[in-house]
C-alpha cells in the first residue's frame, strides 16, 4: 500500500520532527518514469534522490505550495540548485505537486 504525501502531510511531520525521516517510496519527476526511491519527509519539504544521481527538493513554505530545486550530483560548495519554479498539489492527485512557469509535475508516495 502507498500512502501519498500532502501538504496537510507536510505540515503533520513538520510539527512532530525536525530531523528528515527517510522511508521507502515511489517517485515521479518530468523527465523521469515512475522510480523507487527514499522521500526524505522533514522540518520543510521532501527530498528524493534522482534516477541520474541528482537530488530533488520541494520547499514547502504554505498551503502545500512552495519552491523546488535540483541539486546535481556533482555539486560544489557555493554553487546554486537550478531552480524548477514553484509547485503547487495536483487537486485530483494526491502526492503530487505542479509548478506551472516550466511545466513540471512531481509525484511522492511511501510504501506502508
């Protein structure tokens, strides 16, 4: 069974713990099939490592909208994320996220 991550989610793990809990799950980002993978949950968004080695993170700031990134694997101290522009919860797909200025969708499900 998958239980998807919402902001209402977020918002629950985010009160209980600041450190990120790890646990397995399923992940989808433009570009990429549907992939396993660990959803980090903590104090203020989701982080997931990418099939290529690079890593996602989703800001969550409020109403379960926020900034996401893409770290790449090979990343320098000093060297910023490239930016994917602000997402925003899918309404008829829970676990999923839209950011419209490039028209990306990602999705993030924990295994139970």
């Amino acid at each position: 069974m998958k239980r998807f991550l919402t902001g209402a989610a977020l918002l629950f793990c985010c009160a209980l713990a600041v450190p990120a809990l790890g646990a397995s799950g399923e992940c989808s980002l433009a570009g990429y099939d549907s992939f396993a993978c660990d959803v980090a949950v903590d104090g203020g968004g989701i982080t997931f490592a990418l099939p290529n080695g690079d890593t996602f993170v989703f800001a969550h700031e409020a109403d379960g909208a926020g900034p996401g990134y893409v770290i790449a694997a090979d990343s320098q101290p000093g060297r910023s994320p490239a930016q994917l522009g602000r997402f925003f919860p899918v309404a008829d797909r829970d676990g999923c996220w839209f950011a419209p200025i490039k028209e990306i969708t990602f999705c993030a499900s924990i295994a139970e």
